[in-house]
C-alpha cells in the first residue's frame, strides 16, 4: 500500500499573471523540492482526468457551472473576482483538480491506495456552492466528501482544513450536512472575513489570533478538534491543505513552522488510524512562500507515506 500523488501538467496552464501569489511556480516548488529529497520515488504517481458535469453537481448548481463556462476567455484574463481570474485554460485546470479529488476517494476506498495527495491548482476551498472567489473555482474537498457519501455510502466524512484562510466555501456547502464534520483553523479576523460565527453544530471553528505562538496554536488545535472527531468516528478523512500559515508566508501573519505540519498531520493520521482505516485525502490548498511550501508539503507526504 502506498500513498498515491495527483500531478498534471496543465494545472501549470493556469495562470492568473506574473505577480499573482497563486502562481504555478508552487506546484513547481513542490515537485522539484520531492525530488531533491527522494520522496517522489516512494509515491505512487497519478494523472487525473477531469471531472465530469454530473459529479460536479454534486455540489455546484448548473446555472452556477454554466456561468463560469460563459466567463472562460478564449484569450487574455478575465477577473471573477479582484482576486481570481480566469483564463482560457482556467477551467481545464480546476476540472482536473477537481477530478483529481474524486479519484483519490475511489483509489482510497477501493484499497489501490491507503492514503492520497492531489498536487493541484486552483485550490478550492473558497468556492461557495454558488459563487467563485479566492483563487477558487470548484471546490475540491467538498466534491470529494459527496463523492465518497453518495457513490460509496459512507455515513460520516470528516474535513480538517487547516489553511491559514477560513474554508468559507466548504463551510457554505457542507453547514448542516450531520454526515460532514468540518474542523477548520484560520487566523481570525482575516479574510474572507465570513461563516465564523453561528455556523451548524457540524462545523468547529478555531479562530486564532495573529502572531499567535505555535505552542499556543497546538494547544487550540487539539483541545478544539480531538475530542469532536474521536466522538465523530469518521469513516474517511479529508483535508483542506493550506500551508499559508508557515511564518514566512508572505498572505498572513501566523507563526507555525514545517514541523508543525507534520505534528498537524500525525494527529490527523492517528484519527484516521482510530477510525477510518488509515483512510485519507489531501488536497493542496494555500501556500505562497516556495521554499516553505514545499518543505512543508515533503512532512506532510513523510507523514502519509509512513502509514502501512
């Protein structure tokens, strides 16, 4: 069993301009930074293919789906928002990110695999049901936990996203769902400054300060998450995986370090060891400074590819 690796060369077509910080430059990091280590033989290398219109669906509304492909150029950028553009190789891009992300389930649950990384762009985790934002178009992670509730009938997913931006999206889509448990850290308040307060008994927020301690942030974390996931029994685990809260991102102002990812993640692989088979999905989300990202990402992947 092995932890298998969602690449494409097209999520690099994709590019919203040369000082965008959601540059494909990240995925290049990552990569080469595998490579330099040796972790990339241990992966078990997968290309996606795209999403079809019915599984995105699931999620996404067709007048919604049917927008987006009105605003797809044929040349040059067009902005969907001040932050998110769209190019005429945009949505090839985000379908296969999100096909990435529904394949990784079925490889997961089907036992080909025992845990997964999509390496994808655009991230996702800002994409409402109806509305694109935040470099975001589809959104990965909830596609994923549709795919795994109706097509493989699980009854309890978990999704922890501990990007450094609250999963405003994911939240919007899955609040109110009690198959869905959504654990979520963020800085607070940040942006998208939305789904903070008031949410479902299905969503646990943790809001952390800026320039808040990583000692402190473990602390949050733990007390926050544990006992509401182990009480949740989650049959698979999915992550929204920003690394944007590494202190030398330049898009926020938390302190944590490379190995506080592995810690994040080794808590997340004792749940899923606990209650899911060892079964998880992440997908990459957030990170802007290259070298932290992809030194970020290799603990991270050194934490799945330990799990037998």
């Amino acid at each position: 069993m092995t932890t298998a690796f969602f690449s494409h060369d097209d999520f690099m077509r994709h590019n919203m301009g040369p000082e965008h910080p959601e540059s494909p430059e990240r995925l290049a990091a990552i990569i080469s930074y595998l490579a330099d280590t040796g972790l990339d033989q241990k992966l078990d290398w997968v290309r996606p293919e795209e999403i079809t219109r019915d599984q995105l669906l699931m999620v996404h509304p067709e007048n919604y789906l049917h927008q987006l492909d009105l605003m797809q150029p044929t040349r040059g950028r067009v902005f969907t928002d001040p932050d998110t553009a769209m190019m005429p190789d945009t949505l090839r891009a985000a379908r296969l990110a999100a096909g990435a992300n529904v394949q990784a389930v079925d490889m997961v649950m089907s036992s080909q695999v025992t845990n997964a990384f999509v390496c994808a762009r655009p991230p996702g985790h800002h994409a409402e049901r109806a509305k694109s934002m935040g470099f975001c178009f589809y959104n990965n992670v909830a596609l994923a936990a549709m795919r795994a509730l109706t097509f493989h009938h699980l009854e309890r997913v978990a999704i922890i996203d501990f990007d450094v931006h609250q999963g405003n999206g994911t939240v919007d889509i899955v609040s109110g769902d009690e198959r869905i448990l959504m654990c979520s850290s963020f800085q607070h308040p940040f942006y998208p400054h939305s789904h903070v307060h008031r949410q479902a008994d299905n969503i646990v927020n943790i809001p952390i300060e800026a320039n808040c301690s990583p000692e402190e942030y473990r602390k949050l974390v733990e007390a926050g998450w544990l006992k509401r996931l182990n009480d949740f029994k989650p049959q698979l685990v999915l992550i929204s995986a920003g690394f944007d809260a590494h202190r030398l991102d330049p898009m926020a102002e938390l302190n944590l370090d490379t190995e506080d990812y592995r810690w994040l993640t080794e808590m997340i692989v004792a749940v899923a060891h606990e209650h899911s088979n060892d079964r998880i999905i992440s997908t990459l989300e957030g990170g802007y400074h290259l070298r932290a990202l992809a030194e970020s990402v290799n603990a991270h992947l050194e934490v799945l590819d330990s799990v037998y």
